[in-house]
C-alpha cells in the first residue's frame, strides 16, 4: 500500500528524524520524496541502508530537494539550529517548516527562515516504537492545510496533541517530551527493588515494564481520573497502602512536580540561549 506524499527534507538524520522517515516509509510514502540532510558520513550511510532514501552532507548538495520541498523538518540540537538554517533558507521559503527543536521559538524559526509558514513539535522517544507522542503548535500565519500536512507527517510516529498558545509546548516538554526518561527511572527502581528482594533483574524488569505498559493501557481505556484508579487498588492498611504512604512521607510527589517544573524552566532557557 502506498500513498502520496509531498516531497520532504529532513535537516539532521538522528533519532527523531529517522523516526518519523521510517513511520511515513513503513506507511508507504515513496522513499523518493524523502531527502536527509546529514552532515555525518557514517550516518547519512545509515539513513541510506536502512531507510533507502537519499542522505546528503549539506544545504549545497541537497539544494534540488530544498527547492522542491513541500515541507522541511528540522530535528537538529536546538543549539546549532540558527547555525543550520543560514544556509537552507534561501533555498526553501516556499515550504513549510516543521521544527522538533525543543525551546526554539517560532518568531525565532520564522526570522531565520525568511517565512512566517512554521509549526513546532515536541515528540518523544517512543515516536522509535510507533507509540509517539507529539505536542504541536502552529504560527497564525499557517494554513488549514499545513496543519494537516504536519499531522499526517507526525502521525507516522503515534499521536498528537494541539496547544493553543506557544509557551504551553514548555508544559509538553516538560510531561510528555522528557517523560518517557521519568518512565525509564522509575522503571530502574523498581528493577532494583525488586532484585533486592530476591527476583532475576530480568524478571523483576519484566514485571516492571508490564505494570506500565498495563496500568496506562486501563488509564486510557477507562476514562476515569487516574486518582479513582489508584484508590481501587488502595486498600487501607493494605501493601499499596504501604507502599503509597511510605512514597508520600518521602516527598515523591513533590520531588516529581517540581522535576517537571526544572524540565519547563530549562525548556525556556533554551529558548533564551539559542533563539536571539
């Protein structure tokens, strides 16, 4: 099966963008309309294997693709984002950009690329499984179209979420973006805990992962607040009881709030360091 797809440039062939390449590719977009800017030789040779589509080192060399582009994605560091841009925007104001470049502005995105057609994303990592998901906010000056345009791209990596306001992606950031670290840390307790308390590190990390994965599974699937959900299986005085009163007395759930907070805070740093 296969479907149109506009051409895209990606700048930069790391993770994120090999993540959503490979969703649209295994979807059926034509490896043809899919070109890769990336400078590092051992990379680009990846893209090329793996994904089959075209991996080229710089704005020069990809400047046929630039100018055909529908859309460009940009999945570089926000630190050599306005350094990245200088030589791809005078080949590419007729596209559409699309930015996964956390804390990067769009006023920022549109001055450095001479258009006002921007929409940032904040995807996280389990975009690599297909399980994705992706905060979006778009520039008014952005067209019913584009918009569409940038989900369906965004979807080949999971799902999406909307924010009406900019700032708010620093919120995203914050719960969604570097969530999935949250989940791997906690997930590296509970593996510990359950080591010391006798269970293979390979069993103990199963139970772990399927807890998770199972617990988000009923959360999503029964609609209700995850506090009603975590009070039915709390029953005073029993082993939940335990656990959830002993995580209290320690803080947990404020230490959490406020890491997520840190994580929104240096989301605007960011911003502040890189977006003059």
């Amino acid at each position: 099966m296969s479907f149109s797809l506009p051409p895209i440039v990606f700048v930069g062939g790391g993770n994120m963008a090999s993540a959503i390449a490979g969703g649209l590719l295994r979807q059926g977009a034509p490896a043809a309309d899919i070109t890769v800017i990336e400078p590092l030789a051992a990379q680009a040779q990846a893209l090329r294997e793996r994904l089959g589509v075209a991996a080229l080192p710089d704005a020069e060399a990809a400047r046929a693709a630039l100018a055909q582009a529908a859309l460009v994605v940009w999945a570089v560091k926000p630190q050599v984002l306005a350094q990245a841009a200088a030589p791809v925007a005078p080949h590419a104001r007729q596209a559409l950009h699309l930015s996964v470049a956390a804390g990067i502005g769009t006023d920022s995105l549109a001055r450095w690329l001479g258009t006002p057609r921007v929409i940032r994303a904040m995807p996280n990592t389990p975009a690599l499984a297909g399980r994705g998901m992706t905060g979006l906010y778009a520039r008014p000056e952005t067209s019913e179209a584009d918009r569409a345009l940038a989900c369906r791209v965004i979807d080949a990596t999971g799902d999406h979420l909307w924010v009406s306001e900019e700032p708010l992606l620093d919120a995203v950031t914050a719960l969604s973006g570097s969530g999935p670290a949250y989940v791997f840390y906690f997930l590296e307790a509970m593996q510990q805990a359950g080591g010391q308390m006798g269970l293979p590190a390979a069993d103990a990390l199963r139970l772990a992962i399927a807890t998770f994965s199972g617990a988000s599974a009923l959360a999503a699937q029964s609609g209700e607040p995850p506090a009603v959900l975590r009070e039915r299986v709390t029953s005073k005085g029993g082993t939940t009881f335990a656990a959830l009163s002993a995580m209290q007395a320690a803080g947990v759930d404020a230490a959490f709030i406020a890491a997520m907070h840190a994580a929104r805070q240096r989301a605007q740093e960011l911003g502040r360091e890189f977006g003059g």
